[in-house]
C-alpha cells in the first residue's frame, strides 16, 4: 500500500492546478443575464447620475431669492412634467409646477413642495414655506460624474448593481466568463438514473451529483458521459470533454486498487498521480492534466466523490465565482463518535436545534440518503480515534 | 395630506395580500432542472439503498466462520467485479476476490480487505487477519429501505438530494412551481437602457431591478413592459400580464400626488388603495387586486422601488422559494446621522472593516450609483431625528 498523503497537502495541490482557471477570459452579457456574475473591469457610466437638474418633490419650482420671505403669492407660469423635452426658462417672480423628477427650468434654483402651498387668487400659487437655494432640486452628477466607476470590478452582480447600470445607459456588461467543467462517470455497474437495474447494477448518482455541485459552485457543464470499464471509451470521452471546451475534467471512480480501474489505467501512464489521500471518506485520488486540462478523480463511491468535490474543487470554484466559501463552525459533539488513526475522518451530520452536531447514518461511503439527510460535516482529525459526547469539532457546511 | 400609514402595517397588508401565493401548484422538472427548487411532496425510492449485497472494500468475499482463526489460507474461486450479473455461490471453505461495489455472493457473509492479504499457493490467498460476519458487507436496504422516503418535502433541493434521487433511479421530481411575476415600469420619461436620452430623459433602472430581484428571490418574471403615462396603455399591459400567466403584478411609478399618476388613475377607481407609508424612501405606495391578481404598486424613483420590493415583497417571494430571509444585524454607527421625524428612514450604507455601519450617499430616493455602492440598509425608527457616531442601529443587509 502506498503512503498517504495528508488532507490539506492534497488540498493544496489540487488548489495549484486549478490556480490558472482564475484568469478568467472575459464576454459581454445583457443585463438581463448578468445576475450572480462577476464584472471583469470597472464599470464606467457613459452620463452623469442624474443626467440633467430635476425636482426632488412634487411641487413649484421657483428662484429661491422669491420665496426668501414666505407666504408670498408668485403667478404660476405653466406645468412641467416628468417627460421629454427641454422645459422654457422660468422668468423672475414667477413659478411653474413641477413634477417629481421632471427637468427643472433654467432660472429656477429651488422646489417647494405642493404641502408647503395653496392655491393663490387667479392661477397663482401661495408659498406658506420659503425653501433656500438648491432645495429639492437634484443636480446633475450628484449621485456620479459623468464618466466615473459606477461597478467596479470583481463584483458579484446583486439586483441593485444592474439597476445602477441601466440608470447609467448601459445594456450589457463585460463580465467573467465561468468556468466550463466536463463530469465523466465511469463503473460497468452504472446504468442511467430511470433504467431499470438488472444483477450488479445502480443508478449512477455521480453524474447527477457532481454536475449540480459544479453549477452550485457556479461553473458550468460542459460535457457530461457515462463510460463502463473501458480504457478506449473513456479516452473517447476525455477528447471529447476537451473539444467541448473544458477547462477542468472531473471523473468519478475507477482510481483504487481493484482490477478494473479504468481512469488510473489510462491516466497514470501519461503522468498522472493516482494515489490514496488520508482521509475517509474519499481516500482514493487522482489528479493529472490531460490534453493540457487539468482532471481531477474522484473515488466511485458517492459519498466519496461528494465529499471529494466539495473539499478539494469546490473551495477554487466558488473563489473563481465570486462565491463565498462553505460555511465552518466549532460545534459540541450530540453523541460520541469513533474514527480509524492515521485518517481524517468527514462524518456526516446535522445540527440540532440546540446548536450541537449529531452524526447521521455511519461512516460509510455508499450512505447517499444519510448525506442527502445531513447539512455539515463532522471533522475527526487525524489523531483522533474517539471523542466523547460533548467533545468540539470542528464542521463544515453542506 | 392623507394619512401616513406605518411600515409594519403595510408590510403586514402586502404579505397578508400574497399569502394565498403560498399555496404554490407542483410541477415535475428533471433532476438537472431541479437544483433550487423545492420538493412539493414526500420523495419515495422505488428501490432499496443499496439495492443488494455488495463489497464495501476491495478483497475476498469469505465466510466469517472460515477466517475465524487467521491467518488462514483458502482457494481462490474466482473474481466479482463490479458490473452486471449475479455472482456464483461461494462454496464453503473458498474465497471470492471482489472489487468494491460488487456484488456479495450468497454463502459469503464478510469481505476481507486486499490490505490484509497476501497471495497465497497455487492461486489461493493468505488470510492475514479474520473478519466478523457482516464485516465490510453492505446490506440492501442499510442506507434506505424500498419505498421510504429519502427526500422530505418543502426542502430546497441541493446537489446531495439530487444525489440521493439518482441513486433511487428517479429521474424527476415533483416541486413548487415558480411564483410568476410580471414587472411594469412607468413614466414619459423613462426610455429603454441603451437608447440615446434626450431633454428630460433618463434610462429605466426599474425594470432592469425589478425583473433581476423578482429572480434573486426565486421567482420568475413571466411578462415585462415600460409604458409612458398614459392609462390605456398602461390598461393594455396590465391584461397581457394577467394573461401571461402572472400571479403578481409589479409597478413602478404613477402612485404618487403629480398631475400624471397613471396607476393611480387606472387602479384607484378600481377599489386600489394607493397612499402614503411613513418611511423614507418609498413614501408613495399602492396596494390592489387586478382580475384577481394581487398588483403591488411602488414609487417610481428607482432606489425608493428597490427598497419597496426588498421590504414590502422579498420577504414572502423568499419564504415561497424556500431561501432565507435578509440577514440583519445591530451595528454602531461609523457616523452621526440626522433623519425626519414621524417616518422611519432607511439609509444606505456599507459595513465597515471593524463592523461598523457607514452612510453611503445621501437620503436621496434617486441615489442609484450609491445604493450600488451599499450592502446593508441603516433604519432610522420614526421618533428619532438625529444618532451619535456609535449610536446602535438595526441593519437589514442588501
């Protein structure tokens, strides 16, 4: 049996291939399609914030030296709505209503709100409130100058940033592209999830379960395949992962020690290392570049392979996303716990409602439904072969 | 000036107003459509987890009885990969070698692990350690049991649960519908992103804001329009909203005391109430029900609408979608702040780098660069008009 190599060593290589993925090309996408991604450059307003001298309120626009000395009554000049066109300009001693965001007149340095008026003797209008210059009157770039950042780069891209982009005139945005990943698949005990199971066969739950971790990571898929035991297609398949445009090819089983291990075969020959990781589950591991992409192997057993992604591939993905990392705790333990010595053990678990971590289901890497019945991880170091109730440990979201 | 109505009591009729949302229709979507949904029902698996006997490590199916005193040597009768077939019987006083995931043979009742052998004579393999009955042995059915549920309802599907399904062999499932939402933004001088502005125009952040909200909070936009002031226009799109299939109508603009309040004029003589809440922004808002679908009416200035949907609708658009609701905290403010007394403010801010809450940008309604620049709402309660630096305030983060 070969060494095993320690959990974070692992981690940190894996980190180091997939490092260059960070250098992300950039596209355009309509605003429409920009949600949750990542602005790849500053984003410059092509007009100022607000684009021309509007009316804070509903109400008149007057000169503030007119109302300096309120009540006073001013004859009304006209109505200036919240619509195209350039307004004429007010002339001294007069007012002209206004509405909420509609231009204000050249001449006309103040608003006074309709509350703060009634109506005057023969279409005038009686300002019971005197407003000072620049009152409710919104200048033009007060909220950004023309040709300034309104987004700066590296930003995830909420509801409110699109908003500020439309404001500014824009209808596309220069953002990262995602990353595109291939999930291949392999075991002649595969059938398709729906095909009916004959003798020795399951339902490949890999495919579905890396695929969506992929896109929850915020990636995207690429190529997906399923391939038996055998060397020749799934070398068709990896070709085909890389013409597909893959940047990271993630396989599932095929790397242990038994005599089918058909992603070992055909990678280790070519550089790859295919090796043992301690660490349960997920022991088995392969990493490799093929074709110039880097692949990542995750063991066949679900739970491993779940496990695998979320610790090693996950953490870069998300990073590259703009997406905060899994969430960590330092929790009690509900129950006591054992591990095996020289392996860092995941065990699945959950959080009761009084904040302490209850391990769900066994430590086996077959329990699909416990680990879909739990939301964080138990850590059980390396060390460490029992921990007593109440004992705290560390967790990792699900 | 009508009566100012409390946020709280607003908040309280908008989400009373979309309760009956709640009650959502199910729809089947396939499992690489379903992650983020929420399961509508109880998820059954038609088949066992693990649906047979099967090898937990690579080794030798034995009888336990056989290994009982290691090490011991036995002939090997064969080998059981994991693929389809059912395996042969393994006669007494054998061993079977078998690949992880394989199939057990009856009369095996213990696999021996690889690690804890050694090749024996003529083809027979040396036992170095015995192992208990049941050990490294999968039973069917020890993760799940056939036709138990592995999923529950009402849960947001991640990529473990779709997981869970695949190995159940189901290829679909039953979930919530979408809430469908329709989103109008109105007034003369709004004119699509993109297009050139002229005198008195500006760009529609509305409908850009409303439309990537409504998704941020699990919804999905099924009809969209921009209309000037104009109410059979406006008339027009409220029917094809209503005959797109929304269940929610959005609007923007038209609601508050100008000449030109296409919203109010269409739905208030409709039984629509369209009044004033005491908060700042978002002081203008609408309620009403068209051909019985609920519309919710928000001032046009675009960061009084954002706000107006982050308050009034996210809450019960997230509870529908199985998301979380806003975060929200208590921080002490990085500086003083001055508001209006009788309506509760909520200024924009950021976090600062030691945690506290900072300003950004003024109260202004149409400060759409800076609340870009925000990540958390600062509330200011009605009574108060001025805070100290240090001052606790409630957050609510964007």
């Amino acid at each position: 049996m070969a060494e095993r190599i320690p959990v974070d060593e692992h981690a940190r290589f894996v980190r180091s291939l997939l490092a260059p993925l960070g250098a992300r090309p950039t596209e355009r996408v309509r605003l429409d399609d920009a949600l949750g991604r990542i602005t790849a450059s500053p984003v410059e307003s092509p007009i100022a914030l607000p684009p021309f001298r509007n009316a804070q309120m509903d109400g008149f626009a007057v000169r503030g030296a007119d109302v300096a000395e309120a009540p006073v009554e001013l004859p009304v000049a006209g109505e200036i709505a919240a619509a195209p066109g350039a307004p004429a300009d007010l002339a001294p001693g007069t007012a002209v209503r206004i509405m909420t965001g509609a231009p204000v007149p050249a001449g006309a340095d103040a608003v006074v709100p309709v509350e703060d008026t009634e109506p005057g003797d023969a279409g005038s209008v009686r300002i019971l409130r005197g407003r000072a210059v620049g009152e409710y009157v919104r200048e033009p770039g007060s909220d950004l100058a023309a040709g300034s950042d309104v987004l700066p780069p590296g930003l995830r891209l909420a509801p409110r940033h699109l908003a500020a982009a439309a404001a500014s005139g824009l209808t596309a945005l220069l953002v990262r592209e995602r990353v595109r990943v291939a999930v291949i698949s392999t075991g002649s005990e595969l059938v398709a999830p729906g095909e009916p199971i004959g003798p020795g066969e399951i339902p490949d739950a890999n495919g579905t379960a890396l695929v969506a971790a992929v896109r929850a990571a915020g990636a995207v898929v690429v190529h997906t395949a399923r391939v038996r035991d055998d060397v020749a297609t799934l070398h068709a398949e990896l070709d085909a992962a890389v013409d597909a445009g893959a940047e990271l090819v993630l396989t599932s089983g095929g790397i242990s020690q038994g005599a089918y291990e058909v992603v070992r075969e055909l990678i280790e020959p070519l550089g790859a290392w295919v090796g043992s990781v301690a660490m349960q589950p997920g022991g088995p591991q392969a990493t490799g570049v093929y074709r110039g992409v880097p692949l990542i192997g995750f063991p066949g057993n679900p739970v491993s392979a779940q496990l695998s992604f979320a610790l090693f591939v996950a953490p870069s993905l998300r990073a590259i996303a703009g997406l905060p990392p899994a969430g960590t705790d330092r929790l009690a333990l509900a129950e006591p716990v054992a591990s095996v010595a020289g392996r860092r053990q995941y065990l699945r678990g959950r959080r009761t409602p009084d904040g302490r971590a209850e391990p769900v289901g066994g430590p086996g890497s077959h329990l699909v439904a416990a680990l879909a019945a739990s939301d964080l991880l138990i850590v059980v170091p390396e060390e460490v072969t029992r921990l007593d109730a109440g004992a705290l440990v560390d967790t990792v979201d699900l």
